[in-house]
C-alpha cells in the first residue's frame, strides 16, 4: 500500500533535513520491535516510518516523489521501474538506526580538517548491544610541504584537535536510559571528544603531490580496548621557481646569448646540490633541450637515479647601435640562411 511519507514522520513538506532527519529518530525509538516485541502494529508502523525515512532523507528520491506526485513516484519513478521498498527480511537493529542517525560506518569530518569513521556495534539478533573491542578509524590530514624537503625528507610537528573517546559515553556514542539506548548529549552521538596534541612526523625523502606518509597508531582511537587507527598524512608539494618534477626527473628552463647559440660555449646551470657545468654547441637553435643525466632525484625507494633536462631559450638582442647593427648586416650577407618552411 503506498502512502505519503510526509504524513508518516509527521513533517511538512518544507521541512529540512534535519527536520526529517528528528522526525524519523524521535518514530524510530518509540516504534522499534526491539522496544515492543511481539508488537506486529508498532512492527508495521516502525516499516512504514523506515520506508518514509528511506525517501526523504534522500535528496534523489525526495525531488522525484515531489515532481511526480505519490502515485507517479510508486509507479514510474527511477527509469520506469517504481520505486524499491526498503527489504526488511533481515529485521531490524539498532545499529542500522544509529548507523544512520550518527554516522556508523560513514566517512565524515572532525576538528582539524581530519576525516574518520564512526561505527555502533550491533549484538547478535540484531540487537543494540555493546560490541567487543573494535579498531579505531584512520584519520587524514593535509600537510603542504616545500619541493626540496619534498625531494631530500623533513621533520615537522603538527599541532591539532585528535580525536579522543568521550568520558560521558565511553567512546560508544549512548548512553542508556529507562533501558532504552540515547543518543549522548555530550557528544551528540560521536563517541567522541577531542584534546589537542603535538605530534612529530617524519616526511621521507622522494614523496610527491598524492604521496601518503602512514604514521601508525595515531589516528581515533579504539573502541573498548581495541587499537587506535592511523593517520595519514595527504602531500602537497609547493612548487618550485626553479625546477619541474616528473617522477625522477627535473626540468628547467635558462637563457642563453645569441652568441653562445651561435658560436658554442659552456653555461652554469643548477642542480639540486649546486651548480654543473652545460656545453651548447655551436648552432644551438632556440628550444633545444639537453639531458643531464643523474642530476635528477637521487636512488629514491631503489628506483635509477633520475635526469636533469634544460630546455635553452636564446636571447636576440633588442636594442642595438650602429656600429653593431652594421656588423649584424656584414654578418647576413656573409651566412645567408633560408627560413625553413
């Protein structure tokens, strides 16, 4: 039988997310079997607030039943195939409501720019009951570094807001009252608190835009006894004025005089651990690239040492007097040189 799902959690259909999102919390825990056993009128209402829930609480499915109307939705939505009603032949759990409600088994994010994974545990048959002890999530932190720490490794200290369990709750995110879970007040159902700390990493040499760098057992901690989880530090790479990486290998670009285009000669050109020595041959046309070899990133995780490549850009003189413009007109008649096409 279909029915309007704002009816059923008792909202308007302005209502917000977090309206709904109240409204459906408030059904749950008065309707659960788990809370009436045996009940089939409370079993069936609690399906029809779950099913309620399962299209609102998605924006999708929410702007579909709106545009189509509750006939419409049942019958036509989502490519012709009606809508899908929740399955509830594995019965129900607490899990599932607070899972939900609180982010259980969700990526979401905390103080300090950090992402971490909350979870409830649910006993056998589906009941809410407390779990043994359970990892904690990983955590993930942003950290921009300059390109030769980047190239050479470092050692920094971060400072941020960790994630701690909360004392009110125990790290479990409830509470239980008149025998019935709650939702923590403390920590609003997190498990969580936070204290801040200082903590020392190590940046290996060779890591790149993307790297990861994995410092174990300093991410949230565990549940019950359970081990803390990791956090993992996400690399950016400021970029260089200099140098252009490409894996192992660096690119730059220098000028160099006409003169030394034309005649040949030797510039200084640096490297990541001082200046080397380049020849240009004579005829060096503007553009060319030479290789320096192992003048790149140096045997980073037992990979060949990387190349230096300098792209040479020629330097035409733009104000000239006229002694030097009458030698550059001897010079055109004595090398006449045909534009290539």
């Amino acid at each position: 039988m279909n029915f309007d799902p704002y009816d059923a959690l008792g909202v308007s259909k302005d209502a917000s997310k977090d309206d709904i999102r109240k409204a459906y919390r408030q059904l749950a825990r008065k309707y659960h079997p788990d809370v009436n056993p045996g009940d089939k009128e409370a079993e069936e209402k609690f399906k029809q607030i779950s099913e309620a829930y399962d299209i609102l609480g998605d924006e999708t499915k929410r702007a579909e039943y709106d545009n189509l109307g509750q006939q419409a939705f049942y019958d036509q939505a989502f490519d012709g195939a009606g809508y899908q009603r929740p399955d509830f032949s594995g019965g129900f759990s607490f899990e599932d409501l607070f899972g939900d409600l609180f982010g259980g088994g969700r990526t979401s994010r905390g103080a300090g720019g950090f992402e971490f994974r909350t979870s409830f545990g649910g006993g056998p048959g589906g009941g809410f009951q407390q779990a043994g002890p359970r990892r904690g999530g990983d955590l993930r932190y942003g950290l921009r570094i300059g390109f030769r720490d980047a190239i050479f490794g470092t050692e920094t200290t971060l400072e941020f807001d960790r994630p701690v369990p909360c004392t009110a709750c125990g790290g479990q995110g409830f509470t239980m009252a008149s025998g019935q879970p709650q939702a923590c007040q403390a920590c609003g159902g997190r498990g969580q608190g936070s204290v801040r700390e200082k903590i020392k990493a190590r940046i290996p040499a060779g890591v790149d835009n993307g790297s990861k760098v994995r410092l174990t057992g300093k991410g949230q901690p565990g549940i019950q006894g359970g081990p803390p989880g990791d956090l993992y530090l996400e690399i950016e790479v400021a970029p260089d004025p200099v140098f252009r990486r490409q894996g192992q290998d660096l690119s730059l670009e220098t000028d160099i005089t006409l003169f030394d285009a034309v005649l040949g000669g030797k510039i200084q050109i640096p490297t990541l651990t001082g200046l080397a020595s380049l020849k240009i041959p004579p005829g060096t046309q503007n553009g060319r690239k030479f290789r320096l070899k192992g003048q790149g990133l140096k045997n980073i995780k037992h990979k060949p040492d990387g190349d230096l490549y300098v792209t040479v850009n020629v330097l035409i003189p733009e104000n000239i007097g006229p002694e030097a413009r009458t030698m550059f007109e001897k010079l055109r008649d004595l090398v006449p040189q045909s534009p290539k096409h």
